[in-house]
C-alpha cells in the first residue's frame, strides 16, 4: 500500500495532498478492482490502474455529482464509475487467466 501512495503522490506532485486521505481513496480502489476481477488481493498487473483510478477520484473531490457543467468554451464532465474506462482490461484479464488456468470454459472447433 505505502508504494502505491508514494506513486500517487509523485502524479499529484505540487497538490496539497493528505496521506490518510489518498490511503483511503487507495484502498477503496483497490478494493473495486478487487471485486471487479474476482480476487483477493490486487494483482501486481493492476497497480498502474490503480494509481491512476486514485488520482481521478482525488481530482474530482470537490465536483464530486457534477456530470455536465459548461461556462463559456469551458466545459467539466465527469464519469461517475472512475473505473470505467478500464473496463476492456478488466474483461480481457479475466478472460485470459480463465482461460490460462484451466477453468474457463471455451470450446475450439478445427
């Protein structure tokens, strides 16, 4: 966990940042990953993820609900899953360690 804060907090370098609060933030990522993949522990293939998936969700602290906001030629949207960009990797990682170990179940035709 204190490696993934320390890459956390090399991306929010130069923002006044709360180690409790990313720890946090952290854990609740790692968390959903965690049940999203079906594992125990966050595999190490997923830290990247995680760390960005941190950062997002510390950026958008105080727009947290904000889906759509405009103001002149600026404009603010934010995704209310910060995971859901992901999605494709997760399903792509499952796939391919149900079918590498042996529990998936695909059928080839020749």
């Amino acid at each position: 966990m204190m490696e993934l804060l320390e890459r956390v907090k090399i991306r929010l370098t130069g923002e006044n940042v709360e180690d409790l609060q990313l720890l946090e933030m952290i854990q609740a990522i790692s968390d959903r990953l965690c049940i999203r993949l079906g594992e125990e522990t966050l595999p190490a293939v997923f830290t990247s993820i995680c760390v960005d998936a941190v950062v997002k969700m510390y950026r958008r602290v105080y727009y947290e609900g904000i889906s759509t906001e405009s103001t002149g030629s600026l404009s603010t949207a934010f995704v209310e899953d910060v995971l859901a960009e992901y999605a494709g990797e997760i399903s792509d990682w499952k796939s391919r360690k149900a079918n590498t170990s042996g529990s998936g179940r695909t059928v080839h035709f020749l």
